[in-house]
C-alpha cells in the first residue's frame, strides 16, 4: 500500500515532440532541394548555411554534439626583415669585367667585336667569355647578338667615366699602348685608313722590321684588343672612324 502511495503522488511526466526544423525551416530545406535539381542553389546557399550552423546552438545536447573548446588560432610571426645583399658597386666590379660594363653603359647594343674594342679585350679569347657568362647569369646584362646594361647593370657599375668613340677612341688607345712600337704601328694604320697596308708596308712606316719577333709582338697585342683588321693586308679597325 506504501509503494501505491508512492507512486500516485508522482507527478505525471508529459512527453512532448518537439520538431527539430521549423516551418520556415523546412521550406528552405525544401527549396534547397529544388534548386539542387535545378542545378541554382548560389541565392539560397547562405540560407541554408545559416541554418546549419545555428543547428547545434538549438539542439546540441539532443543532436549528441559535444562543447569544444574554441580553437585559439596561432598568432602569425611577424616576419623579420631579411637584409638584402647589398648592391654590386664600381668597386666590386673591376678589371676587363668593369670595361665591359662601361662600354655598354656609353653605347648600347654593341656586339662581342665591338665590345671587345672599347673593353680591350679580345671578344674569342676566354677571358672574354669568362666575363660575358657572369654578366648573363648576374642578370646585368641582355640580348644575344648585341648586348645592353640592365637596370641591374648599371646598378652593380655604379659611377663611371665614359670612353670617348671615334676619333677620341682612337687617342684614347694610342695613349694607354703608350710610347711604343704598337703605338706607333696603330698611328701608321689610322693614317692610312681606309687604305690597307701590307706587313713589309707597315713594319717600314713603323720603323720596324716586319720579320722580327718584336713586330710580331706588337701585331699580336693589336689583334688581341681587335684595333686592327686583316691578315696579309692591315688597317685599323672601323670603330675608330664611325
């Protein structure tokens, strides 16, 4: 009889369904479907994304979703600055490699003879060469059949003095030959141009003996920095008088 008691004094547990989705709900879920088939969900997309995140603040417990712990995002390292190296100056850049940059930087678009010319120094040796791979791979330079200073270029030059063209080019190498049987072989050639001399020709004019070791010499230093042309019959080279 204790137990009935019991029992009849508990209060009666209703049990009520509640939807999980509303009305309002349910048509969007319905014209999500719709717009599925019809292959346009773009306009209703943020509809249906609105309702289900909202889903587990309603029914979490009941849906069986778990509280997390928010999820604190790393803060981004500032980068640090990275010290660029620093730019290529005039004093970096020296010897036949520096020439070679001057000479561009006066006159743009020369090729590997030219080039040679004003550089003094001789455009199929493989000092040249040498030069020419370090301009192309530092990116100072560009072209294939004439060659001009990048920006780059002129920034790793720095300061320099122009050489002169023509005429003052000409002076300009009778004076770094110096006072020398070269030297005077050059002048004798420059004088004659654009009439060719032959070696016996030359070697008179130069007073020197065209048969000596010491002529040859000089010829050679000549060819090598490209100031002269031709093989049995000489002049000097074009650029001194363009």
């Amino acid at each position: 009889v204790e137990k009935s008691k019991e029992v009849a004094s508990r209060p009666e547990i209703e049990i009520k369904e509640v939807p999980v989705f509303t009305k309002e709900e349910i048509t969007i879920l319905k014209t999500l479907e719709d717009c599925i088939q019809s292959q346009n969900i773009g306009r209703h997309l943020q509809s249906v994304l609105d309702l289900l995140t909202n889903l587990p603040k309603r029914f979490g417990s009941a849906l069986g979703v778990r509280k997390v712990a928010p999820v604190r995002k790393p803060v981004a390292a500032v980068p640090r600055p990275v010290p660029s190296a620093p730019a290529s100056n005039g004093d970096a850049v020296s010897g036949g490699l520096r020439r070679m940059m001057i000479a561009l930087a006066q006159r743009p678009g020369l090729n590997k003879r030219q080039l040679g010319v004003r550089a003094g120094l001789s455009s199929t040796s493989g000092t040249f060469g040498t030069y020419l791979t370090r301009l192309r791979s530092s990116g100072w330079i560009e072209g294939t059949d004439s060659f001009q200073l990048t920006d780059a270029g002129l920034q790793a030059l720095g300061e320099y003095h122009v050489l002169p063209e023509g005429q003052e080019l000409l002076s300009y190498w009778l004076n770094q030959l110096g006072n020398s049987g070269a030297s005077r072989m050059l002048r004798v050639l420059a004088d004659a141009y654009p009439r060719a001399l032959t070696k016996e020709e030359l070697g008179e004019a130069a007073q020197i003996s065209s048969g000596s070791g010491t002529f040859g010499t000089y010829l050679t230093k000549l060819r090598t920095l490209e100031l002269i042309e031709g093989r049995s019959e000489l002049t000097a080279t074009k650029e001194f008088f363009e």
